[in-house]
C-alpha cells in the first residue's frame, strides 16, 4: 500500500474510541474495555494502531462502580488530566453512574490516577463529557430521565469543579424521531462537540447499539448563548452519519473529534460492525472496531462527516503526518 495511505480500523477490537491530541502534538486513545481503563499513545494518529496499550486504571473487585467500565474520556482541564468513564455495580441502568479519575502529575501512562467520585447527577446515566465555556464547565451526559418513552436523552449542568455539578440538570435532546428509535430502543447517547464558524456543534448518537441504523445526530447552538438552555439549541431534523451497506460498515456511532498533526483538518474517531445485525446476534458483544477519517465543512459552517468509509478503502493520512 502506499505509504501516504492508511487503512481502517485502528483498532480491530474497540467501542466507544477517545483520541485526543496533546500540547506536546501526540495522541492518547482508549477504548471500552469492560474491566479496566487503558490508553495506547502515539507520536501521530496512524501509529496508535500499532502502540501498546498501558491498563492506568483496575477498580476494586467489588463495590458500587466495579462493573461495566464503558466510555472513557481522557480531557485536560486547567492543566491537569481527568478520565471520565462510565460505571456500575452489575445491576440495571439504575445503577449506572459516571465515574472521574485525577491524575496526580503530568504523564497520564506513568502517574497515578486518583478516583474522586462519581458526578452528581439528577439521573443514572452514562457517556459523560465537559466542554469550557465562557469561563464556565459545562457537563453533558446521557441520562436515563424522567421521561417514559426514552430510554435515554442528553441533559446538562454547570460544574463546580471537574468532579461536581451545580444547578439543575438541563434537558437538552431527547430522542423523539422514528431514526432515534430504532432497534426497539429510544436513545441519544455519547455526547461529543465540534466549535467551528461561530457554533458549538453538539454530535450523539442514536437508536440502540445493536441496530443496523445506529447512527449520529446533531444539534447546535450559537457560541454566545446560554447552553442550559434548551430552546437555544438547533436539532438538525435528520441523522448526520449513517450505515454504508455497499462498504460493509453498520452502526456507525459513539465518536470523538481531533485535529491532524499540522491542525488543518478535523478528523473523526469513531466505531462500527462490519456485518449487519442480520448477520449475527449482537448481544453476545460481538466486535466493534475503532475506524477514524477526515471530515469537511459546508458552505453554511455546518460539519459534513460524508461516508462511512469501508475496511478495505485506502484513505489519506492525517495532514502532517
């Protein structure tokens, strides 16, 4: 192949991906791992697919958020590291809650990681995730609400501090379309943000795991407004990235965005199956791979994430790498 061209997946074996991209111009990436927390690092992109992965987190074998580690989020707040992830104690979704780690240093693969609690949500919940703004941290997660008819929707809060919310829990989207319903399930989930052109892009996703039509939708609002509340925010009326039978790729979702080396293009980490549900039953956590490939930008400012691209399609590398 050639060796300005890539192939997917990064990961063969990897749901829910998490890249981020350091001060220092390398990558952290980790993955759902069920019964620990790990992070591959990589001088670029591309060589996460070769790196080793190091375990920085095991939970106590009992206890209340032993169980179930899904979603980490690796986030530098302030200059210091923090992983978010998801937890509970074996039982239902009632249990469920996000879980946050501190690390006590600067290298994320070799100091130690703190356990400072679990957020302080209205709600069991999962797939938590914080952006900056205006001087204020904001919290987003996907919570099992009030709601009857939802399995789960987005909410949001203030922080404190990277560990504790404040305020009310604001509903911010909630599954409400046939395309949010699919698989028998009512879901928004994985919350994830893009800024560009004036407007906090807001990307989850949709419908139940195990549907071929897992997908990510997206809702957005202007960078100055106030983003608890819920009438600021545009939902887009229809999914933004979806299943690409002719490559062989379904259920695209749960994601993450990073810049290429040289910051000129936006990149979007995400996972997929390679065969449709038809093909085999999902529910015996049957693989998803981590797969990543260059998004683009409308003429109204407006992120165009294409294709999902198949295992066997030569792709260009990261700009700069």
């Amino acid at each position: 192949m050639d060796q300005r061209k890539f192939q997917n997946p990064i990961l063969p074996d990897g749901a829910d991906p998490w890249m981020v991209k350091d001060r220092d111009g390398s990558y952290y990436l980790t993955v759902t791992l069920g019964n620990r927390i790990a992070l591959w690092k990589s001088n670029s992109m591309t060589g996460l697919a070769e790196a080793e992965p190091v375990t920085v987190w095991t939970p106590e074998p009992s206890g209340p958020y032993s169980h179930n580690l899904w979603a980490p989020e690796l986030h530098n707040i302030d200059g210091r590291w923090y992983i978010y992830y998801t937890a509970n104690d074996g039982g239902g979704d009632d249990t469920r809650r996000v879980c946050v780690l501190e690390l006590e240093g600067q290298d994320p693969l070799k100091d130690e990681w703190v356990f400072k609690g679990t957020v302080n949500t209205a709600y069991p919940g999962l797939d938590g995730t914080v952006i900056s703004h205006q001087g204020e941290l904001y919290f987003f997660y996907s919570g099992y609400g009030h709601f009857p008819d939802y399995g789960s929707a987005i909410y949001a809060a203030k922080m404190e501090n990277p560990w504790t919310l404040s305020g009310t829990n604001a509903l911010i989207s909630a599954p409400t379309e046939p395309w949010e319903k699919q698989g028998g399930m009512a879901i928004n989930e994985g919350p994830v943000f893009l800024r560009r052109n004036g407007r906090i892009f807001l990307i989850f996703s949709a419908s139940a795991t195990w549907s071929d039509d897992y997908c990510l939708g997206m809702t957005s609002i202007a960078e100055g407004s106030d983003l608890l509340d819920p009438l600021a925010w545009e939902k887009h009326p229809g999914p933004v990235f979806v299943k690409n039978p002719d490559e062989g790729v379904y259920a695209p979702g749960h994601n993450s965005f990073t810049g290429s080396p040289d910051d000129r293009e936006d990149w979007i980490v995400y996972h997929a199956y390679s065969y449709s549900e038809s093909e085999m039953k999902r529910s015996d956590g049957s693989r998803r791979s981590t797969r990543m490939q260059k998004i683009s930008w409308n003429e109204d400012g407006s992120p165009d994430f294409g294709a999902p691209a198949g295992l066997e399609q030569n792709l260009d590398l990261p700009s700069g790498e």
